[in-house]
C-alpha cells in the first residue's frame, strides 16, 4: 500500500520538548496583604468581607468555641482567607 509508508521517529518526551526547564520547588510570595492571608481572623475581624449592617448581627453571633465543642473547629477557616495567596 502506497498510503502507508514507514512511521516517523518516536515523539519526544514532555520533559524533553519542553522550551525551558521549570522543575523545582516552587513558593508563594506573600507580600501584599499578609496580616489577612496568612492569620486566620479573630471573632469579630470582617473587614474584608463585604456585608450590610444588617448582616453585622449574624457575624457577630458567631461563637468559636461551640464550633469546637461540635468538633467543627475547621469550618469557620475555609478557603476564603487563605485563597487570595
């Protein structure tokens, strides 16, 4: 069969196509913002979160200690905070 004719040399490997070398351990720089990004807010800390007043009253009714006592402890420190890293 003329359509079929020899096959091409094996493909490169990623690594070996690849225009430059990145390997590494690679880091986050935090350096805007660190007091928000890299401490988990206190009861009360809602500056960055935008609310209306009428919200003020539920965020203040949080209580962390019945978050632990409901071995919830994790919950109020989701990925809000620690995502704008």
């Amino acid at each position: 069969m003329r359509a079929q004719q020899r096959g091409g040399a094996a493909p490169r490997s990623a690594r070996d196509a690849a225009p430059i070398d990145l390997t590494g351990y690679w880091v986050s720089y935090v350096t805007e913002n660190w007091r928000y990004r890299m401490v988990t807010p206190a009861k009360g800390e809602y500056r960055r979160i935008p609310s209306s007043p009428a919200a003020l009253p539920l965020i203040n009714a949080w209580d962390p200690a019945a978050d632990e006592r409901a071995g919830n402890q994790c919950k109020s420190y989701g990925a809000g905070a620690i995502m704008s890293v």
